[in-house]
C-alpha cells in the first residue's frame, strides 16, 4: 500500500491540519521513527515548531494539498473543517494514501448525512430533520417538541454553530443566525434531556478494531472541561456504548481513530450524538492513562500497523483541560503542585496567544477510585492560570 | 534565571548534539509547549526532523554555538564529547544558562579528571593512575596486578577508547594505540573482577533531586543490551548505589540528569565506574516505567522546573537496546510480536542508516516479576531485525 514500510528511514506522515492534535499523534510518529510535515493555516500552530517540512495553505487549496501530499508517504487529518472531495481529489492526483479515506469522511462529513449514516446503520441518534424554512421549524417543534436545537450542518465545534429554538420566533431567529437564509445546510434536533454525555474512542485498520473504555465527558459552556474514565454508569452500558461505537466506525467502514459521543437518557438509552475522524479531547487521558494512547493507535491505524492494547495502566483517570484565563501570550503559571503530584501528567500545547475559554494544555491524573481522582485533578488544575 | 519564564510562549531549548538522547528529550519539551532547536553535526540526525530550528556545526566552533545560544533561552547537551571551555565561552558570550554546567562538566570531562574528583570526595572507584611511558605502565601492572585496563582520558565510549594490557608489551600496544606516545592522556585501572554491573540516574537542580531506582546493566560486546530494574540486588546495596550517585552529583555540585555506572565486586562492593553528564541508556526504561521519565525530568531540571516523581508504574521494566543487525537503510521488521503486547513500548529512533551493533531503537517492557519480564522483553527483542 506504502511506497516503502512505514517503519523504515524517512517514512513521513503527513498531517493536515497543525494544531494540538496533530502535534501530539506527531509525537508517537517520532517514537516510531517516522519524518512528519505539517500543512497548516499558520506558523503558529503547535505543529509547526515540531518539523522542518511545513506547508502553509488553505484546507480547500487541491494544487498546494496536493503537492504537499507527494511529499508524504500517508496522510491524516486533524480535524473535520475539510471538504471529502478536496480529500479525494488530493490523494487520487497525489497517489498517497490517505486515512480516513475521503469515502468514509464523506460519510459524515456533515450532520445531515452523518445522522442519515448512522441512522440507515440502525445505530439510535436523537430526532433529526433538515429544516429548509419556516414551516419546517414550526412543523419540527410541533412533532418532537419545543425546545429544540438548529446545528448547522457543516463547521460547528464547542457549541458554535448551534442554537436553541424556544419558539417559532427564536426558530427563526437561529435559522437565520446560522445562516439558513443563504442556503447553509441546517439541521433540526430535538433536545435530549440526557443524563450524562459519554464517549468512545474506536481505532480501526486492515488487522483490526480496538475499542477504548467508555468515558465521561463533562461541559462547561459547551466546551469539554472534564472527562472521567471509565464512565461512572454501569457496565453494561459502557459495553453497549462500545458496542455502537464499533457498529458505527464499521458503517462507515472507517480507516484511523475516530470519537464517538453519546447522550445517555434518563431511562438508559444511548443516543450517536456526534462522531469526530481524529483524535479526541474525550481519549487524552489514554497519553498515560493506557497501554496505547490514542494518538499512537492513530499513528498505527493510519499507517497500517497492528494496533495496540487499550488496557488501562490503573484504575481510574481524569483529564481536565487547562483552559485559557487570560487574553495574552501564554505563560502557564501555578503549575508547581501539578508537578510535584506523581499521578499528575501536564501538557501545554505550545500555542502562542492565550484567550479565555481557549484549550492551552491538560492535565491527566491516574488513580484507584474516581471521587478521589476527580478532586485531586480538579484541584489542580484550579491553580493553573494558563 | 532565565528571559522568560520556561512555561511561556516561545521558551526555546537548544540542545548541543542531535541524537537520539537529545530527541527523545525533545519529545517532552514539546509536551510542556516548548520550542526546541538543535546544534548538530548533520541533518541525518533524529533530532533534526523534529525541529524547523537547525544549526549545523562542529561541536568546537565557539562562534557558531554563541550565534545559536544566543537564540535559545536555555542549553544543554546530550553527550560529553565536548570541551568545558568551549561551553564557558559559549555560555558566558551568549549569557544564555547551560546546564550541565561548564564547571560541573569541567569536573568530570575527562576521566582522568573524573577519576581525581570522585576519589577526592570519598566516592570508592577502581584503583588507578594516569601513565605517561613504560615505567608508568610497568609500575602499575606490579602495584595492582595484571592484567588491567588502559583507557584514553577523553572521548571512548561503548568500549572505544580502552585496551587490555595483559604484560608489558601488550600495554604498549595498548598504549600507542590509543595515542599515548603524541601525547593523549591516558589511564589505567585495575581490572575489576566484577559480578553485575549498575546504574543509577539522578536529577538535580535548584528545587533539589529526584533519584531513580538503581538497575543492572548487561552488556554484550562492550554494548549495553539490556537493562533490568530494578537491579537484582540486595535492596541495601541499591539503596547505598543510590546514595553515592547523589553524593557525587553534589561532589559536582550538578544541575540537569545524570547517568552514574557502577561495579558491584564479589565481596559486594560498589565502585564508581563512570559518569554521563545527560540522559542515558540505562534510563529509557523510565518512559513507560516511571511517573516522571529521565526525559522529562531533564527538561525540568535544565529548567529550574520542580523535578518530577520517579516511582515506578510497575514493580519490573527490562529495556532492550535494538541494535542494528544489517548495514542498510533502517527498516524495522518483525515487530508485529512487540506490537501486539500490551506490556510491550518501541522506539524506534529515526536514525537513516543501520550497521550492525548501532543502537537503533529499544523495546521495553513492564511486569511484575523479574525472569518473566526478562525473558519476554528478549524473545520479542529477537524479533527485530533493525
């Protein structure tokens, strides 16, 4: 499949997209002795200060991609701001591999057809219409209830892109806000009083499927602020959520590490919420928290190696994401009782500008017993000003 | 101490010496957000495909390594074939901090040297004596038996640089050939009839020192293969190896990590052998086997960043070095075995071109009981062919 093996001299992974994603699956590549260039928006990109091979350029550049591409020897993504037929039209002018496969990106590339996907594959989502006009917002409300939520279908992350419709008016009002006036794909989806949010991270490649635990996944403000693993729920349902997790990266006959994110309901159900083709927040805590983290199961996954055990080192982990505090250059400060705990493991993420709200690093604790663990990494993390 | 603080944006670490200590090192700086740039003597060099920031140079050219100091906001190295006033000029025309400092080098950067500090702050060692002619190496075959061993002052390693002398005129050879007579100085030292090898890794900086476990080292040929931890020794004598190794960083009053190999004799004594003023082999294992690496405990340390936890994640690690079996361009087969065991980590170092005997990479492997560890870490180990 490879022009060369993947673990021979100045195999080079390509990664487009720059960001802390990418430069932490970068990090495995080197341990396994891979070259990695990076195609990024900006030189600042954590990436960018981890090779000598960077292209910058835009995500829907075909010529740049493409001669970024013939460079590599396979590339990956980082994120899903990309277009399935730019991705498609790269690796078939370039020739180099390219996982996940533009046929599986394409799949769920946005949330209208990523719901038709995974409900066609039997796999439960919440309520969901495309809505087009007025009509298709009141007739929505009227048959899966007020409130609801309009997404629109492409570009949406950590609560942006989405809105809450209370009524016809607010309807359209989000409609319009999002951009439903101008012909962007909306979706409506009916609001799902969960229990809990989970998530899965899946690995898959030509020798095999492996699954991680079953986490939780904690928001503030829409952004993740906490995950805890394995999910505080009951076994059978963290098997279940594998399970779909699975089902899901098999509909779509997935290549790499995928996230999958779950509500949990009040009476037990699990409903697809969303699905990311890279790394997660939701699997940091597998760095130091498995046998194999994420990033080295993408790492595997993408170059066609046997994947790694997801075992996990101890009992319980949380991650907590060090979240910008400042609007300024970043300096990570109160990191001092971080450093001196031996559970605790810090990443910053070498950004150059902090803004409140923003991911600049994160924090894993492993331990014995969840309460415990929890408070000791939301502890620390309390004093970290980043 | 330092321009800025280590945890803010842009905080660049220059290493002196590209290989595949100073990448590996580099994997952790990048996980704390740091830049990273790299003074080496060729763009084949692990280190140089991770960093936009290369220098390449001769690890003499006083010039050239200020022009790069002076673009780093910290030093250090990662290896001692270097010259303790090269690293004073360097350091005090750049007024950029470098740890190892050139006076804690100064002290052990020959053995000659190495030998007279150590003795000198009641650290036992081998006896020996620096030889100039005949009379010298005649004289100390008949005060400490023959045969011994003749070592050249400065720049052996792996077994170069030394040369048994079993009579008088074997110790000539030995003694010319490692350029004895154009003036090099030389050493010899007892032969030590010893029953293990060790090694203890210390940290140290302003915030004070970390000591990881003592080991066994094994050698094959001169190379270390293997590494078991912890050594299988009586713990009093691990613990006593652990003291002289923090007695003789405080005899050189370190800053940054330490390596420190140890004799273990049949009457059970310890006697320092020699001391590597940076990360070294005997403490890769740490990357999975302990909270807090010797990588990522270097980092801290050139840093003045308080040094991390070095318990171990399991009670065993064996680390076996990979070590090149052809002359070719790296490729890395049969790793499957290793890929598939959840205990087992590679590392494979990114190095261009493989001869036999050169260390390539490692495997290491983490468990709870010693001569199953072992014996699984060598059989995938076999395996590879690299």
């Amino acid at each position: 499949m490879f022009r060369r093996s993947p673990l021979s001299a100045g195999f080079r992974i390509g990664y487009i997209g720059g960001g802390q994603l990418a430069a932490m699956s970068a990090l495995q590549a080197f341990r396994f002795g891979m070259d990695v260039a990076a195609y990024a928006a900006s030189a600042d990109e954590p990436l960018c200060r981890m090779t000598p091979r960077m292209t910058l350029g835009r995500p829907d550049d075909i010529d740049l991609l493409t001669a970024f591409a013939a460079t590599c020897d396979v590339l990956t993504l980082e994120n899903e701001f990309l277009d399935a037929a730019v991705l498609a039209a790269v690796r078939d002018r370039s020739g180099t591999p390219l996982f996940p496969t533009p046929e599986s990106f394409a799949a769920i590339e946005d949330k209208i057809v990523e719901k038709r996907t995974f409900s066609e594959a039997g796999i439960p989502v919440a309520d969901w219409r495309e809505v087009r006009d007025e009509a298709d917002l009141t007739r929505f409300g009227a048959d899966f209830g007020w409130p609801y939520i309009l997404k629109s279908a492409k570009g949406g992350y950590d609560g942006y892109g989405n809105a809450t419709a209370y009524d016809v008016e607010s309807a359209k009002r989000g409609f319009a806000k999002l951009g439903g006036e101008s012909g962007r794909p909306i979706l409506a989806e009916a609001l799902i009083p969960f229990t809990k949010e989970l998530a899965v991270m899946v690995a898959r490649n030509e020798h095999g499927v492996a699954v991680y635990p079953c986490v939780e996944t904690i928001q503030e403000n829409h952004i993740c602020k906490v995950v805890v693993v394995p999910a505080p729920i009951p076994v059978p349902l963290r098997r279940q959520a594998q399970e779909l997790a699975v089902a899901a990266m098999e509909a779509i006959d997935a290549t790499g590490i995928f996230g999958f994110e779950f509500f949990l309901t009040a009476d037990n159900r699990l409903l697809l919420n969303e699905s990311a083709p890279r790394p997660h927040n939701s699997g940091h805590y597998s760095i130091e928290g498995c046998a194999t983290s994420q990033f080295e199961n993408h790492v595997r996954a993408v170059c066609q190696l046997p994947l790694g055990s997801v075992d996990m080192r101890r009992p319980v982990a949380v991650m907590v994401n060090l979240l910008g505090t400042h609007a300024r250059p970043v300096t990570a400060d109160g990191i001092g009782a971080s450093f001196l705990e031996p559970d605790a493991h810090v990443h910053i993420y070498g950004k150059r500008w902090s803004r409140p709200g923003r991911k600049m690093g994160h924090l894993t604790v492993l331990g014995d017993e969840l309460t415990d663990t929890r408070e000791r990494a939301e502890t620390l993390a309390k004093s970290i000003r980043v």
